[in-house]
C-alpha cells in the first residue's frame, strides 16, 4: 500500500527493495569476512538514497531476521548514514 501511494507522486523516485526476494543471509558473518554478495547488491541502492522508508510486519515484538540481518551486515554503512543524516531526511516509527 505505502509503494502504491509512493508511486503516485511525481516529486519522488521510487526503488522498492523486496527483502524476500534479496537473498540475505540468516547469520552474520564473522569479523573481517567479506561482505556476502546479496548484502553487497543490495548496499548501492540505499546508499543512494535520500531517505528510505521499511514496511516490515511486527514478528515476535520485532521485525523479522532478514531484516534485522541486512541492518547489522550494512554496520559500516549505517555508522556513515547516521553521520550524514543532519543532511538527509530520514522517517522512523
């Protein structure tokens, strides 16, 4: 519902990134590793984003593991995001 009202607007581009289909792994890799290559498709899409929006169900009083994994895997991204985020929009419930 929330792409379908995105999509009607003329002042947004939208990128819809649909995690069940993204291929993330369950578990995290260990320190040092490489970055699985699902996690790295998937990073050049948010970091070119202004702003991004996640539309998750609740799962257990949280949200679901690829979820939560993409988060913890992108660490080294988010720690730049939150650095630039006076510069970016950013929602969050």
């Amino acid at each position: 519902m929330f792409a379908e009202q995105a999509r009607g607007r003329a002042d947004l581009d939208l990128d819809v990134l649909d995690l069940a289909g993204a291929a993330l792994p369950d578990r995290l890799t260990g320190h040092g590793t490489p970055t699985p290559d699902a996690v790295a498709a998937v990073t050049p899409r948010l970091t070119a984003a202004d702003a991004f929006v996640v539309v998750t169900p609740e799962y257990n009083h949280s949200y679901p593991a690829p979820v939560r994994t993409l988060i913890d895997q992108l660490a080294r991204w988010a720690h730049a995001l939150r650095e630039a985020r006076s510069a970016r929009p950013c929602l969050a419930s």
